[in-house]
C-alpha cells in the first residue's frame, strides 16, 4: 500500500513544481490559489486551508516604517530618478541658499562668504566644457518654452533627447541654440501626439518662426525622424473649451473633419485652421454661434482661412447656407 501511495506524493510534488514554473503559484496542501503575504511580509500562507509556504522571508523594503506620504518623503534616503531634462541628468548635488547648519542655526559672516565660494566653485564644475554650457542652456530654454505651452512631461523628455543627439552629430553648428531648442520641442510636441501649431510655439520662443520652420525640417532630416500628419481632430477639444462651446458642437466638428477627410481635402491644408473652420460650422449649425474673428483669435489664423476652409467644407458637405 506504501508503494502507490508515495507515487502518488511524488506526482502531486511534480504537478506543483509544474504549476509553480508556470507562473501560477498554488498551495501543495489544498490546490488553492489564494496565498496572501503577512502585512510585516515576513511569511506566505495560504488563504483557504492556513497553510505557511514560507517564513523569514526576505525583506526588500526600507528598515525604517512610515505612516504617511510626508513622513515616507522626509525618511527617504534615494535621490529623485534620472532626468534626460537637465544637463546632469540630475546626479550632481547643489549647495542650498538657506545658510543655516544642521540645526537651522544661521551661518556667521565668515562662513556665509565661504559658503558662496563654494557655491560659485560647484557651478563652475557642474559643466566641466563647452558642450555642458550649450546643454545647460538648451534644456533651461527647453523647460521654459514647455510650462509656457503646458505640455506634459514626457514632451520635455523627448524633446531633451532629441537635442542631446543633435548635438552630439554637430547639428547645432551654424544655428542658435535656441532655435535647435524650439525645433525639437515642436518634433516632441508632434511625436508625442500633444496639439501645439507652429505658431504656438513661436510665441513662447525668442526666435522668428520661419528659422524655427528651417530648422525643424533640417533636425528631422538629419534625425530620421518619422513624423505623423497632424490630425485635425486634436485641436477641436482645446479649441472649444476656449470658446465655451458645448460637446455637442465639438462632436458635430469632429464628424465634419472625417466627413471632409475621405474626400481628401485635408491634404495641403493647416491643420489649426482646418479645425477652426470645422468648428466654425459646428457651431452655426447648432446655434451657438460664433464670430469668424473669435474662432480666428483662439486658432491662431486668419478670418481668410476660415472662411476659405468653412466654404470648402460646406460644400464637401453638401450643405448650403
């Protein structure tokens, strides 16, 4: 009787090694797969029959407890992650400007000066040559243009990269390093699918928008960059809010760019005033009306264009005013 009995054992100890090399992990007493951690994570057990599958666990976690955000942040010992948005990458230390020691006493005079000798001296060595001055200044460019255009993060991280490799194929020479800065920041804006015309970002740019223009087209040549036309469709939501427009109008903008689009009348055309137009329309047919000259001011183009574009599409449309 022991004989098919310890087959048995070893059987049901292969079916569970199997199981657990599968990924899904159970319990060799009941088959269950609800285990649970202990909250001092110091053991595994099962939930249905009490079974403990590992104790003295090791602990990966901190040796210290904290009991909310706050008091987690000020325990913390690990600086913030890497950064592509500052020069450094954000691995090198600054001098605070508090001047008060561990105590929060304030400095005495001598060590104040001492203090901002230090200072000047860690400024000087946090860029070493040339290079690390024309980044520094790039990417302090770079994060002002951004939170003036209320991109996300991510946009500054690309557009960071993006300028680290132009200057690392010497596309910045014979151009202002604030126009290589304003160019990648449009690439990002555009490969990271965030709605921003030209001439938005113009405008918070110290450059004329035609070098921005030249320059972007060289970066992304040079690059290989892949860049995606710009879809209508992406302005209507920012541009209707600025109008205090209702979603129904928005909705009607939206069906009236797809509509166009399948007869290919998108191919040549702004994308910002294309959208205007769309709302524009949207916005007479459902009687919430809207000036030419209000719809222009929040797109940023010209009453020709709308009326230009509005007669195109009404048209497509079939419909008649």
């Amino acid at each position: 009787m022991k004989r098919p009995t310890r087959q048995k054992a070893r059987e049901d100890q292969t079916e569970h090694e199997t199981t657990e090399q599968e990924g899904v992990r159970t319990c060799p007493e009941c088959d269950s797969s609800s285990l649970i951690r202990s909250s001092d994570e110091s053991e595994i057990s099962c939930e249905d029959c009490g079974l403990i599958l590992e104790e003295e666990t090791i602990d990966r976690g901190p040796e210290w407890r904290a009991f909310n955000h706050s008091e987690r942040d000020s325990k913390s010992r690990v600086g913030a992650p890497t950064t592509q948005t500052m020069h450094d990458k954000g691995l090198t230390t600054t001098i605070d400007w508090k001047n008060k020691d561990a105590y929060g006493r304030s400095l005495s005079s001598d060590k104040r000066t001492q203090m901002n000798r230090l200072r000047k001296w860690q400024e000087r060595i946090r860029t070493k040559d040339a290079g690390e001055r024309n980044l520094q200044f790039a990417l302090s460019e770079t994060d002002r243009m951004a939170s003036a255009l209320g991109v996300p993060r991510s946009v500054r991280e690309v557009a960071s990269v993006l300028y680290r490799r132009a200057l690392s194929e010497d596309l910045i020479r014979g151009r202002s390093i604030e126009g290589v800065a304003t160019s990648t920041l449009y690439a990002a804006c555009r490969m990271e699918g965030i709605p921003r015309s030209l001439d938005e970002v113009a405008a918070v740019s110290r450059v004329e928008r035609m070098e921005i223009g030249r320059t972007y087209r060289y970066i992304s040549q040079e690059l290989s960059l892949e860049m995606e036309p710009v879809d209508p469709k992406k302005y209507v939501p920012r541009f209707c809010s600025e109008l205090d427009l209702s979603e129904e109008v928005q909705a009607k903008a939206n069906e009236i760019i797809d509509t166009t689009a399948e007869q290919g009348m998108l191919s040549g055309k702004s994308p910002t005033g294309y959208a205007a137009a769309a709302i524009y329309a949207s916005a007479l047919l459902c009687n919430e009306k809207k000036t030419q000259r209000e719809v222009a001011d929040v797109a940023q183009v010209t009453e020709v264009t709308i009326r230009n574009r509005y007669q195109e599409q009404i048209d497509a449309m079939g419909i008649y005013s």
